[in-house]
C-alpha cells in the first residue's frame, strides 16, 4: 500500500469526495411533479442523479367486493395509486382429522383455507421388539413412527450385542 500524505483543510474535502466514488453518495430528494410520487435525488458532492419512488399511503380499509370479501385497498395521497391484499380474520388452529396431526385454521369472514404444520403427539421411545436395538417412537394421534433415534447396543465381553445379538 503507498503512503498517503495529505495536508492542509484540503484533507477532509477530498475524504468527503472520495465517498462518491464508492456510491455513497448524499442526496436531497425532490418530487418530480406535483402529483406524482416519483422522486430525483441529486448529490450533493458529485450531482450524482438518481430515482426513486416514495408513496404517501392511507389507511388500510375494506373494499367491499362481493366475491373477495376479505380485499383491503389502501389510496396514496399524493399520485392516488391503490395497492391492493387479503386480510384474512383467522380462527385457531383445529386438527384436519380426527385421526391426522395435519393442522388447519379458517377464516371467520370469506371461508378461505389455511394449512399449517403437522403437530405430532409422540410417546416415548421404546424397542421396535424385544429382540431389536432400533428404538421407535409411535404418534398417539395418527400413529406415525419415527425411527429418528441412534440404535443403542449391549455389548458383551465378546463384542456380541446382549439384545439383537449383532456383532460387534
């Protein structure tokens, strides 16, 4: 790396510069138009010009359609350019089945449907048989099995499993 020797109040200026030429550049934003949300930024180092777009939102509110009735429509207050989402008003979480662990929740207002995550009542873990060393957990819900656990060996003085009788 070569020395760098800089003296006088040139210093900061120059350091200050530099900055730009990095792309950190320290705009001031005006509109374009009046009634538009499309914004100019210019440096003020460099004049460095670039766009951007900046809305003015309102308030969230339904939209009364018939056929989405959980449609919410916001307006900007400047341009007047909607945005449009569904704002579901979710129930709780109910089982699908009464046999599955498959999770589901609807909404209270238009019916829509909501899947969520398995949720699994595990029992403990126990031998798949009495002459086996892989252990086993059953679902008490919808008897799954999870195999999700190390076997786990009795190993004699002669490397021969007490339980399975693998060898060692």
């Amino acid at each position: 790396m070569l020395p760098l020797i800089l003296l006088g109040a040139g210093v900061g200026a120059l350091a200050y510069k530099y900055r730009c030429s990095l792309g950190i550049h320290e705009r001031e934003w005006k509109y374009t138009e009046p009634k538009s949300c499309i914004q100019l930024g210019t440096c003020i180092r460099c004049d460095n010009k670039d766009y951007r777009t900046e809305h003015d939102w309102g308030d969230w509110e339904n939209k009364e359609d018939e056929d989405i009735p959980c449609l919410e429509e916001r307006i900007c207050e400047r341009c007047g350019e909607t945005e449009e989402r569904e704002e579901h008003e979710w129930g709780r979480w109910e089982y699908e089945f009464s046999d599955s662990c498959e999770q589901v929740r609807f909404c209270e207002v238009c019916g829509d449907r909501e899947d969520g995550d398995e949720e699994h009542h595990w029992g403990v873990w126990e031998y798949e048989s009495p002459s086996s060393c892989t252990l086993v957990r059953f679902c008490r819900r919808c008897h799954e099995i999870d195999y999700g656990y190390e076997e786990e060996h009795r190993w004699d003085e002669e490397g021969i499993c007490e339980r399975c009788g693998e060898e060692e």
